[in-house]
C-alpha cells in the first residue's frame, strides 16, 4: 500500500520526502487555502520538491464538466508531464469531466466518495483513483473502513482496474484497517507519518541496545573499530 501527504505545507513535504516512503502529494481546496499564499507557486514548488515520480492529485475548484476539463488541461500543462490527477469530486458534472479527462490522457481521481456505488460509477466513468473518506464517514456514526472494504470486493468482482486513493484519516487504526482491505494508497497528514512509526518499545529497544554497546566499547562506533 502506498502513502501520499495530504498536505501543501512546504516544510512538511519536505521533510516527509527526506525520511519517508511517500509516494505523492493530494491537495484539496482547503489545504490549499491554509497556505495562503500565491497558487501557482506553490503547486510548482510542490512538484519541485516531490519530482515526476511521484504522484500529485490537485483538486479542481469548478463544478461545471467544461470548467473542470479546462483546469485539468492548464494544470497538466503546468505540473502534469508525469503522474499529475485531477481531483473530481463525484458529481454529475464530474463524471462527465471525469471521462472527458480520461480522453484527453488526464489522470483522475474521484473524490469525496462516501458510498459503494459512487465508487463504482466512479469507475465506470474511467477514474484512475477513487478517494473515499474514511474519518468523516466515521465521524457521521458510518464505518469508513467497511466502504471501503466493499468498494474493494465490488472491484475485485467487476475486475475494476480503478484504484482505491483512502483520504481523511484521523489515527494509525483506521490505516491500519483499510491497508487489510487491499486498498492501493492512503493519502495522510504529516502528524500521522510519526504516529505511523512511533512505539515506545522501539525506544527502550534502542536505549538497551546503547546502553550495552557502551558497556564494552564506550563511545566508539563501528566505523571507529573496523577503520
Ligand atoms: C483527500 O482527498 C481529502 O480531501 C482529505 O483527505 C479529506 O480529509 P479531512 O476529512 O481530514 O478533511
């Protein structure tokens, strides 16, 4: 399963990049706004820092197909090249750009995905990703993670090759669920990288490992003894 960062703070892309697997960068219309800062700057600087490698799904902000299509089109001109997917949320307009993106070779990914069948249409429509939302499903009394399961048995028995993009996540549980569910990706917040690796027992491990090496061989490391 791959992670990507739901986030355009800068810095944290940044530093996700340098110590982290991260495997794209998922932007929506709030995010972006948070930043608070010039646009087209900023997704460039995105792009800078995370390459053609990897992944970047930037939201669109029209609600009409036209619309949607001619930011898709700018914006594949501007970042796109290689592994650029236009976000769309599902509606019917954007089932309509959704498919007319595809025509153009625009990747997309269908968002704001709360049920089963909008996955599936989603897919019908030609979406390279959808992205359900597991904590605001949960947040309303629904189970985020058991949509998603079923997204993923409905596209395993349609032998759908849409892709699940998992979004809104709130703690290492929920990913850990939905990772058992055979989904593609996760799209997550930089907090929630360090809680994806954090256990104090990692740290007492360590500490105990210190703490006997320095018991023989002080404050040498291994470069010092096999130089
Ligand atoms: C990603 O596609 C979504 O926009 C995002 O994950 C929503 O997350 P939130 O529910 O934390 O806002």
């Amino acid at each position: 399963m791959n992670f990507l960062l739901d986030t355009a703070h800068v810095d944290s892309i940044k530093r996700c990049c340098e110590f982290f697997p991260v495997a794209g960068v998922t932007t929506n219309p709030t995010i972006i706004s948070k930043e608070n800062t010039d646009f087209k700057s900023l997704i460039y600087t995105i792009r800078d820092i995370i390459g053609f490698d990897r992944m970047l799904h930037i939201q669109t902000t029209s609600t009409e197909a036209k619309d949607i299509v001619k930011e898709a089109v700018e914006l594949d001109k501007l970042v796109g090249r290689k592994n650029f997917f236009i976000k769309i949320p599902i509606t019917a307009e954007g089932l309509k750009a959704a498919k007319e993106c595809k025509e153009a070779g625009i990747g997309v990914t269908m968002t704001a995905i709360f049920t089963q069948t909008q996955a599936l249409i989603a897919s019908n429509a030609g979406a390279d990703y959808v992205a359900p939302y597991i904590n605001r499903l949960d947040n309303i009394v629904s189970d985020g993670v058991h949509v998603v399961s079923e997204i993923a048995e409905v596209f395993r028995m349609n032998n759908v090759n849409t892709k699940i993009l998992a979004a809104s996540f709130k703690n290492v549980e929920q990913i850990h669920k939905v990772a058992l569910t055979g989904a593609d990706s996760v799209t997550i917040n930089p907090d929630i990288f360090d809680m994806l690796i954090y256990h104090p027992l990692t740290y007492y491990a360590i500490d105990d490992f210190d703490k006997d090496w320095e018991t023989v061989y002080g404050d040498k490391k291994i470069l010092d003894l096999i130089k």
